[in-house]
C-alpha cells in the first residue's frame, strides 16, 4: 500500500482558527456526504469564503474613525455648510467616517436646537 502526500507550498496557505460550531458543522457535511463534492473541510472553506467575497464585490468598506462628540459635530457642522442641502444621517456617516449612532445622536440633537432643519418642516411652511 502506497501513501501519497502532498505538501503544499507555504506561502499559498495559512491557517486561519475557526467556531468549532461551524467547524464540526463543515467536517459532518464533508464527512456525512450533504457535501458530497468536497474532499476536504479546507477545500469547503475555501469556496464559501470565495462565494462570499464574491458577493461583497462592489460593497464600500467604511472605516470609522474614533471622534469625540464634540468633534463629530464640528466635522458634521463643517459638511453641512460646505455642502448645502438634504442630506441623510447615514450619508454623513459615510461622508465623513463616523459612527452612525453618534451622528444620530448629533443631528437629532442639532434639530432640537435648532441649527439644523428638516426637509419636511421646510415643505410644509412653503405651502
């Protein structure tokens, strides 16, 4: 009886630590046959992380930066008088990398003051 192994070149590998929730999951669904065209758990890994990714394509990443309150509402301030018009708290977020509850928080408090308005309020003493 012949053994073949094959040793993969290290630099196309890592090895990556995962649940072993999802873990055992994968080796019953390899093992069991519900994945039937997979060899290995690696090799089932591999295409769901693929697939993902896949579907990620297109999708921003935003990183958030770490801001003091008052900050925030100075940089959300600065955008809005910069940039005239409607605009969404989630885009404000996006714009200008902050924590989306925060800026919640700030054009909510903006508006009970307010220094900011919305679109409606206008619409409504136009009539």
């Amino acid at each position: 009886m012949y053994r073949t192994v094959v040793r993969m070149p290290r630099k196309e590998y890592a090895s990556v630590t995962l649940p072993l929730h999802l873990l055992n999951q994968a080796r019953r669904a390899v093992k069991g046959g519900s994945a039937k065209k997979y060899r290995s758990v690696a090799e089932l890994v591999s295409e769901a992380l693929e697939e993902k990714l896949e579907s990620l394509k297109g999708i921003p990443v935003v990183s958030v930066k770490e801001t003091s309150r008052d900050d925030a509402e100075r940089l959300i301030l600065k955008y809005l008088h910069k940039n005239p018009g409607f605009h969404y708290p989630s885009d404000l977020a996006h714009s200008l990398g902050l924590d989306l509850e925060l800026v919640f928080e700030i054009t909510e408090s903006l508006l009970r003051e307010q220094v900011i308005e919305t679109t409606v309020k206008k619409e409504i003493e136009a009539r």
